[in-house]
C-alpha cells in the first residue's frame, strides 16, 4: 500500500468514534460537585434518622424516613465515588 493510501485510511479511521464518545459522556450534580452531594446525602441521612427516632407510631413518617435515609445513603455512595482519588507517593 502507498504511503498517500495509508495516510488516507488512517485519517478516515482516526474520527469514526468521535462523536459517540461525545455523547456518552454525561455530567450530573454528584459527579460535579461531590462535596456538596456529600453534605445533602449525610443531611437526608440525619433528618431521616430524627424523623425514624420521633415518629414511631405514624407510619406516613416512618415511611418518609426511610425513604431519606435510602436516598441520603445512596448519594453518599456516589459522591464517594466521584470525589478524586488522592495519587499515593512512593518512597524514592
């Protein structure tokens, strides 16, 4: 194959997954700001656990607190996940 024809094909194949990579790619409020996902998470965790220990009898309230109490840990869990990870330094 001619280094012209090579050069062609390469450039062809260079941008053929380029614009599904694009769009792939999606950007929410846990992976952008996980700091502050973490303090709503540990809040829905809290106010769930004032709401489970104050209302035992009411079961609309020990309903609504564990609703908080899941949603709250799952997006700790997350925002777990999103924040960097910090690179470990060997010892040189």
């Amino acid at each position: 194959m001619s280094v012209r024809k090579h050069k062609r094909k390469a450039a062809k194949h260079s941008h053929k997954n380029q614009y599904s990579q694009k769009s792939a790619k999606q950007v929410g409020f846990v992976s952008s700001y996980p700091r502050a996902s973490m303090f709503s998470g540990a809040s829905l965790l809290i106010i769930g656990l004032f709401l489970f220990i104050t209302s035992m009898e009411d079961e609309t309230k020990f309903g609504l607190a564990m609703l908080s109490m899941a949603v709250g840990t799952i997006i700790i869990f997350f925002a777990n996940s999103a924040l960097p990870k910090k690179a470990i330094k060997g010892n040189k």
